[in-house]
C-alpha cells in the first residue's frame, strides 16, 4: 500500500484529472490522507473503488462503450452473445480479459535502459494505477486462498517494488525471506515458512486471513480480558487472563451460543460503492484514459509505466549480491566489496 501510496499519490495534483488526489477530491474520500497508516480502512476501501474504476474503464474503452448502458461495438463480442450457452459467455469474458491485461498490465523484469528519459503520460499513470492496484489484490487473494507458492512468488515483485521505492528495510526483509526458502532453509522448513503465513478460523475455503492479523485479534483478546479485571490488576492475574486467551474465546463463543446471542462477524463493514465507481468511472472515460496518447500530469512528468524499469540493473544486482554475502556471511560488513567471478580470477592470477 505505501509503495502505491509513494508512487501515485501527491497533493499537488489535485487539478490534474485521472490522478488519485483528484478522485480521492472527485468522491469525497477526506478520511483519506497522504499518510495511509493513519487510517487504513480508508485507504483500502479507496483504493479498491479506484481499482474496480480503472478495469471497468480499461474493459469498457476496449468493448467501445461510452457509457454502462451503451451495448459493446468491439467486434470481439458477438451480436447475440447473451443467448449463448453460460460456457461460450465465459470465455469470451476470459478472451476480452486476457487482453485487456496484455495491454495494459506491465510486470515484465527489464531494467531501466540507459538514456531513457521519456516523459510519462496520462495513460502510463492509468497503467500503473491498475497495474499495482491489482497487484494489491493479487496479494489479498493470495492470502484468502492460502496459496502459499503464489505468495511466495509476489513477495519476489515485492522485494523489487520496496527497493525500487526506497524501502530499503522492507526490501532487506523481503529478500532474507527469499534467500531462506531458496537457499538455506531444508525442505521440511521451507514448506512450513510457506504454508503456515496464515490461519482459517473458519474452517471456510476463501476465509483465510495472515497469521499476523490473527495475531492481532488475539492480543484485542487479552486487552479485553485485562480491562475486564477491573481494581484486581495483577502480575498474575494478567499472565492468567493471556494464558487463557484461546479457551476463553471458545467458552464465550458456546456461552452466546447457548443464549442465541448473534456475534459480530469481526469483518470491516462497508457501504456500497456502486455511486463512486460510476462517478469515477464516468471521468475516467471522458477523459480517454486508456487511449494512448501524449498527455502528460504535471505531477507525474518523469513516471515509467513499470516500476521495476525504474532501477538499473547493475545497481540491484550489486545490491542483491551485497545483501546475499551479508546474509551469508553475518560477520562481513555491509559495504564489504563482494568480488565478481573475474576479479576473483584475476587476484588468483
């Protein structure tokens, strides 16, 4: 979310029309800030309206529809396509989907090449928007699904997306998690790293949540269960009270059973966001968002299509090879100079 945020989010574009700023302004969305961290629902749930926007624009350009209620012209859609068999409707939404990705979603691992300086344009920035914001919910999906090995996939893009942003820190960890599945962890402990990032309380498939949300949850537990001691706060009475964190819940939860006491969920709650999709939408479509062309934001002259096209290569890989000595070798300083094949070659000479 900060990478999304670092990357497309600036205050000063508040004029320019397709920018997050401005559609956080187009919609109303005030309880969203420059900071995501100070409300983090907010900004998922305005993230995700300007996602879902951006792949209705993106699908409705390629189908030639200037409206919801126009009916497709793209001749990739037949006439009477809603009379078809379910199967037949399904994969000719799976075919326009398949382009509209091709076309418009860039995660190809190229560098930065020398001497490219182009300005980005309008289009770039839509590109990006709906790029990262489906990488977001890649990622989320990911997690409901208890997909371990596509995880561990996304955490490789993510270690670039957090160098390539100045996330250094958040870089280093994504990279020692990498390096121990790969390189040092056996197999017996590789396949626990990978599997065990999340939990199902449910028992439900889709319900997964990460085991640190988990983790979370518990810790509200045994808040709720110290508030509750009341003037008999103790060392004692506390170590009790989250010592008995998981029994405690099932005794409450049989408890509400028994009396038919209906529990919330736990879910964030939303309201529908049927109204801002249309309205953001609507602008997204007049503006020609997803027609290339060479409009440029002001906020946003020097923004390349792929983030990753943003880092030369030499500096990563020389990043990468410093992080792997130091990982490694824990006893090597980090500005340690990590000899290549031919330099070692020719000391040896």
């Amino acid at each position: 979310m900060q990478v999304f945020w670092k990357r497309l989010f600036k205050t000063t574009s508040g004029t320019q029309k397709g920018t997050l700023y401005q559609l956080r302004n187009l919609i109303n969305r005030r309880n969203v800030t420059k900071r995501p961290k100070s409300d983090v629902n907010a900004a998922e749930d305005f993230v995700e309206v300007v996602v879902i926007s951006h792949v209705l624009t993106a699908v409705m350009t390629y189908l030639e529809m200037s409206s919801f209620t126009d009916a497709p012209s793209c001749t990739s859609v037949p006439e009477n396509l809603w009379m078809e068999d379910e199967k037949k409707r399904r994969d000719t939404l799976e075919c326009i989907a398949n382009r509209v990705v091709d076309e418009h979603i860039d995660l190809e691992m190229t560098f930065l090449e020398p001497n490219s300086d182009a300005c980005g344009t309008t289009y770039d920035y839509a590109c990006e928007v709906l790029t990262l914001g489906l990488f977001i919910f890649d990622f989320k999906d990911a997690v409901r699904e208890g997909d371990g090995d596509h995880i561990i996939t996304l955490w490789k893009y993510m270690m670039l997306f957090f160098k390539a942003t100045g996330r250094t820190n958040y870089a280093t960890e994504a990279f020692t998690l990498l390096a121990q599945c790969h390189i040092t962890l056996p197999p017996n402990l590789y396949e626990q790293v990978k599997w065990s990032r999340f939990i199902n309380v449910h028992g439900l498939p889709g319900h997964n949540v990460s085991a640190d949300l988990h983790m979370e949850h518990l810790n509200k537990e045994v808040k709720v269960a110290i508030e509750g001691l009341g003037a008999n706060k103790s060392d004692k009475a506390i170590k009790r009270a989250a010592k008995s964190v998981g029994t405690l819940s099932q005794v409450l939860d049989s408890y509400d059973s028994a009396l038919q006491v209906n529990k919330p969920s736990g879910k964030h709650s939303k309201k529908t966001v049927a109204k801002d999709v249309e309205k953001i939408t609507s602008q997204l479509l007049n503006c020609g968002t997803f027609i290339k062309s060479t409009k440029t934001h002001l906020s946003f002259l020097h923004l390349k299509r792929n983030l990753i096209k943003t880092m030369p290569e030499n500096n990563i890989k020389d990043w990468m090879v410093i992080r792997l000595s130091s990982f490694l070798h824990p006893t090597i300083p980090h500005n340690h100079h990590v000899h290549s094949d031919s330099e070692s070659s020719s000391c040896e000479c």
